[in-house]
C-alpha cells in the first residue's frame, strides 16, 4: 500500500514549505488534458497545475489546525451519512460510479495569505467599504464545479457564535454575499510558503449589491451587506487565518480534482468548541479512493 501512496503520477517533485512547521505539501508536474469540444476547447476539465499531495506528517490524530493547506476534507459524520448501507470505505472506492451525492461532506481547508487590499480601503474610507475580503491559497481551478465560501468546520473567526451556527450540515452552510475567485495580481506580502510559492492565489470578495452584472465592479454596492448573520466574521479575517471552501460539485472533485489525498476528519464527540480531528485518511487508486495504509 505504500508504495502505492508513493508511486503518484509524477515527473518533477517540487516542495514547497506549508504554514506549520514540520509539515508541507508535495506538488507533482503532470498535466493531463480532457478530450477537445468543436471550437477546440476542453469540454472536460483540464489539470494546469501540480497534483496536489501530502507528506506523511498528516496522520491520525492530527487536529483541523495542524493540517497543510491547501487540502481536501471529508466530514466523516457526514459522509457516512450519505454513504448509507454501502459504507463509505466502499462508496468511494466506487467514486466514479456517482451513486453517492456527497454535497455538504467534502471541503478545501485554505488558508488566509493576504489582505492588504482590504485593509488599505478599510484605512481609508472605514470597514465595510472593501469588495475585496482578503486572497487564499487555493484558485478556482483546483476545484472543478467551482465552489463557495461556507461558514466552516471550526469557526472561531469572531467568539463561538458562528462554531455552534457551523454544526453539522451548518458548516457547508454559504457565508452570504461572497465569491470565490481567482486572483492574477501578487502582493508582496504574500509569504512563498503559504502562497504555493507565490505562484498563484484565490480571492474571496463581495457580491455586488446593485446593477450591473459584473460581481467584481469595486463601488460601494458591493460592499459588506451588513447583515450580521452568515458573513459578517468574513470581514475580520487575518493573514493565517484558516476557512473552508465548499465544493459546487462534490462528486466532480473527488473524481478528478489535483488533490491525491483525502482526510477524514471527525467533529461528533469532540469537545464543543474543539477543533475537529483526523480520523481517517484516503489516496486516490484506479479512479476511486483507497486507505491509505
């Protein structure tokens, strides 16, 4: 079974240092393509970017705080839930089948890199005036479907209100009003080892309010909504500050997606307020997933 883990379709290894220490991520270089539509564009989603693995320091027992990031997610609670009578060892084995809809169970857990944008309009003209939240170390093209900003598995970000709003399907929950992005400019605040090496980032912004069909437009229509109910902790975010995206499409992602590892983390019977802890963990084999041995 290791050598199975080990063995990845990789050429080139690159390693890039993770916020932690002692941990990091393994990116290899083997891009794949999807078969080409009429006009001559992918009409599947097609890899631009290294797969995305991790070292053999995410293990069980490890806690949502020490993990890697960017990094794949599986709520264990959940996702036996959706699995039923099958298991869910043999439901995702059996991923490309599709007879399982885990919507809700898989998030991206991502990091907080930068958030000068925000924080020099915030400056100036006072908070809430900012389209912009803050960029991620996770771009859009790493999850096929698209995903969204959910309130999240831990949500610490502003006291305990929103960890007890995030219990269980409330952590896949959208945080109202924000997109998920990506971003071409670089800050140099940006950090190389919490930015894969400063390569590329996403963005989390607000939604434009008023007219107009481009949700990105920077006018005060797109700022804060203020509603004090799902979002409004976005707006606190700092630099390290960990949260979860929620996949559109949660079967495309653990179908074909550059993560190579799934972590099953468990948030039943911990503590209330603790972060939740890895339980379990899987590889990508044959078009399914495995435990990884």
């Amino acid at each position: 079974m290791d050598s199975l883990f080990s063995t990845t379709v990789a050429t080139v290894l690159i390693l890039s240092l993770a916020p932690q220490a002692d941990s990091f991520l393994l990116h290899t270089n083997a891009p794949t393509f999807g078969a080409m539509n009429r006009e001559g564009r992918p009409s599947t989603w097609q890899l631009h970017f290294e797969p995305i693995q991790v070292s053999e320091n995410v293990r069980e027992g490890c806690i949502l705080r020490d993990l890697p990031t960017p990094c794949l997610l599986l709520e264990m609670s959940l996702a036996e839930s959706a699995a039923g009578d099958i298991g869910l060892d043999t439901a995702l084995r059996r991923i490309r089948d599709g007879d399982i809809n885990f919507d809700g169970s898989v998030f991206v857990h991502t990091t907080v890199i930068d958030t000068s944008e925000r924080d020099q309009i915030t400056k100036t003209l006072g908070s809430g005036k900012s389209s912009i939240i803050c960029k991620i170390d996770t771009t859009p093209d790493q999850i096929p479907g698209g995903a969204y900003l959910g309130i999240g598995l831990a949500n610490h970000h502003v006291g305990g209100y929103y960890w007890a709003r995030g219990m269980g399907m409330g952590a896949s929950l959208p945080a109202h009003g924000i997109e998920f992005g990506s971003s071409s400019s670089s800050s140099s605040s940006i950090s190389n080892d919490t930015a894969n090496n400063g390569s590329q980032s996403g963005q989390l912004f607000w939604r434009k309010r008023g007219p107009g069909s481009d949700a990105r437009e920077t006018t005060e229509e797109s700022s804060n909504s203020n509603d004090g109910k799902r979002s409004e902790w976005a707006d606190f975010l700092s630099v390290g500050d960990r949260v979860e995206l929620v996949p559109n499409n949660a079967t495309a992602v653990l179908r074909n997606s550059p993560y190579q590892v799934l972590i099953g983390v468990r948030r039943q019977g911990r503590p209330l307020g603790a972060d939740p802890i890895v339980e379990q963990i899987w590889q990508r084999y044959d078009g399914g997933w495995i435990p990884k041995g």
